[in-house]
C-alpha cells in the first residue's frame, strides 16, 4: 500500500511493535527515552490509543498468538493480557534483564541480562510461566557479550548480537536437531 504519515498519539511516542495479526501498535508515552515509560495499544487504522492495564515498564513484546505481552519493569520480567488483566511477575533474575523475546510456539521466553561484577551479557531462558530459569549459553564457543535475540519465523533457528573484543556481529543457534543428523548444537557466527 501507500505510505501514510500519521500524527503520533502523544508527544514523546515510542512504537514498540505491531500485533501478530497487524491490527495494533505496541507503543509508549515517555518523557526520556531510557525511563519506563506507560505502555499502550493503539490501532493500527487510528483512533485513541487504550492503556494496557496498568503496565509500565520497557521492551515490551507481543506473545506468537497476540494474547499477551511481556516487558521489563525495574528489574524484573512481567506479563499482561492484552485486554490489561492478569498482570503479574514472572521472574526476577539476578542482574537486569533486556528485550525479552517469545519463542514461536510461545512456550519459551529468552532475554539477555547483564553478568553480575563481570563485563557484558548472557542470553537467559525460561518457560513462558517463569519457570526452568537458566543461562544457556554457559560454555564453549561464544561471544563474551551476548544480547538482543530473536526467533526465525520457523522457528528453526535463534539469532542474536554477539561482541568480543569490541567487534560485534550476528550469531545463530539451531533449536532443532536430530540425532540422526549431525549439527552443531552451540552458536556459530
């Protein structure tokens, strides 16, 4: 279609992301762009924005089915229903966590989070309920930084920013495998 130019919302908008079925924005309303900001549904063919219940926080992110989103507030991972219901904390790791991501299947939710007295980041996974928190990238070849992940559509493989030694470039996993086929299981660059 054409490009439109459409007046935001609020003075200070941030768009987030577009719903799995493109019909509504994921924005915020800040003040300064690091702070927490309110998060907001907004249509995507205009009309008022609606607040997401009481959610206010950063990096929010639309769950596979669009039922749900996830997002940062202060030091922990929270998740609301899109109607702004059931928001509730789902984990709290050590260190601060960062742009969560839904798995396609919407069973997993990876995160990078600072490395507590230590330079740079781990990527960190958990259950979409918070549980079976842990780090998986806990050893052998790996950038010492790793951050802002993200799922292929099919699912098939894990991509995410890796740095070391101030040089930063893409890397993926492969989440599937077989053991009739030999594939590497760790990341490569």
């Amino acid at each position: 279609g054409n490009a439109e130019v459409v007046a935001a919302p609020f003075a200070n908008t941030r768009l987030f992301a577009i719903s799995p079925d493109h019909s509504v924005f994921l924005i915020g309303e800040f003040n300064r762009p690091d702070d927490e900001m309110t998060l907001w549904l907004w249509p995507v063919q205009g009309g008022a924005p609606r607040r997401l219940g009481e959610a206010t926080g950063r990096d929010p992110a639309w769950s596979p089915d669009g039922s749900q989103v996830i997002f940062v507030h202060e030091r922990s991972l929270f998740t609301v229903h899109t109607d702004g219901t059931e928001l509730h904390e789902i984990a709290r790791p050590n260190g601060r966590p960062h742009a969560p991501a839904w798995s396609v299947d919407g069973e997993t939710i990876r995160f990078h989070s600072e490395n507590a007295g230590r330079n740079g980041s781990s990527i960190w996974e958990m259950n979409a309920d918070g549980s079976k928190l842990h780090r998986i990238l806990a050893g052998g070849t790996q950038p010492v930084s790793q951050s802002s992940g993200q799922w292929t559509a099919d699912g098939k493989y894990f991509l995410f920013s890796g740095c070391q030694n101030d040089e930063c470039n893409l890397w993926g996993m492969r989440e599937a495998w077989s053991w009739f086929r030999r594939t590497n299981q760790g990341p490569v660059q």
